[in-house]
C-alpha cells in the first residue's frame, strides 16, 4: 500500500515565522503535490514536482515555496507566514500527472497561524 | 473559466437508500473523472476513475456515471450505511493535465 506520511497533524506558528511542512511518500512516485483546503473552496492546488529539483506553480502559489531534493520527499516552505495561511494542507503523490492517475493522499496538517 | 460544482448543500438519507451525489463542470474537457472520500480531519481516499469513453462504472455499492454532453458526472451510493457519512470529491483534469477538485458533498446516513 502506497503511504504519504505528512510531518505534523498540528501545528500552531505565530505570524511572521518560516514555517515547514514536510512530506514523504514511500512508492517511489515521480510526482508530488502540496495542495491547501478551505471550507466550501475544496482542495486547491499550490505546487506540485514532478522529479526530484523540479516543481511548477499551481492556482496559489504566492506566499509558499517549495522543495524537493529526494524523490520520496517533498516539503512545503512558508516564508513568513500570515494568518491568512491558517488552512489545512494536504500532500499527495501519484506515479503520473493527468487524470488517468489517482492521487495518494497523506492525513494532512492543520495549520494555525496567530 | 473552468468551474466545478458539486452539490451545494448537504445530503442527508435514511440508512438502506440511495444517495445521488452531482458534480457538474463548465470550461473542461476531461478524459478522466475522479472521486474521493474524505472523513474528517483525514486526506481524501481514492474511490473511483471513469473515463469520457465510459458512461458507466461500478465498484461494489458505488456507481459512477459520465456525461461528456450535460458536462456531469453523478455518483450513487446504493444501500447506504451509517459508514458511509464523509464527504465526496469529484475531481477532473484541467487543462494542463493537474487534477481539479470540487469543493465536496457531505453526506450523512441516519441509521
């Protein structure tokens, strides 16, 4: 079975701190995905890699930066965070990118920024 | 620009029907269509894939349909149980191949 582990469940940041979300999956997937969930905005997309020192902006990638120098590993940055980053996030990996590919997801980190 | 709405309000059924969820879509042209659980506080957990060519899938008490016409996908639970109270994401490819996500339908089945 495909495991996404993420690093915390919770975590409680004050504002303006550098904040790391890590991510590590163990199926040996080219592709990985750091996506944030709000209520009633779904699941929305904030990078994704698709090889080890690769990755492409998604829908909101402002305020986050990500890396990925292991395939198995994928972290998410926030650079000074703002209380505006209080959201759930969700890491995924899939062997491929499209439709045609499921995503795995982790338990997720719930993020609280004061 | 590209939309996907799912039902807006909660569903709540007795246990033993049939739960009728939507997932409509407007600006994508999808050849996959996706959909997901997610419980509380947990990651949302692959159900079903369904292909434009296909108009029907099924997998055990699920059943999934796709109408590349009506820009719709409709997912039935059949038999409900209590154990199937989660929420329900559809979720379809954009245009530059990532997976979109609707915002989900919550379903609760009384027993």
């Amino acid at each position: 079975d495909v495991k996404v582990t993420q690093s915390s469940r919770y975590l409680v940041k004050r504002t303006g701190e550098k904040v790391f979300l890590e991510c590590v999956q163990d199926m040996d997937h080219e592709n990985m995905f750091w996506y944030r969930q709000d209520p009633g905005l779904g699941l929305r997309l904030i990078y994704f890699s698709y090889d080890v020192k690769m990755k492409e902006k998604g829908d909101i990638p402002e305020g986050y930066s990500v890396s990925r120098e292991k395939k198995e590993r994928f972290s998410l940055i926030l650079e000074s965070a703002s209380t505006n980053q209080t959201s759930m996030y969700l890491c995924a990996s899939s062997p491929g990118t499209g439709g045609k590919y499921e995503q795995y997801f982790g338990p997720g980190t719930r993020l609280t920024v004061t | 620009s590209q939309k996907i709405e799912q039902n807006s309000e909660a569903l709540n059924i007795q246990e033993g029907k049939t739960a009728t969820l939507t997932c409509n879509y407007t600006n994508y042209s999808p050849a996959y269509l996706q959909w997901y659980r997610q419980d509380p506080g947990r990651g949302p957990v692959f159900l079903l894939l369904i292909r434009e060519n296909e108009k029907e899938k099924r997998k055990e008490r699920l059943k999934v349909t796709f109408d590349t016409t009506l820009k719709q996908s409709l997912f039935h639970i059949t038999a409900s149980q209590p154990a199937d109270s989660a929420t329900y994401l559809c979720a379809l490819e954009s245009n530059d191949y990532k997976l979109s996500f609707g915002a989900g339908t919550t379903v609760t089945v009384r027993a």
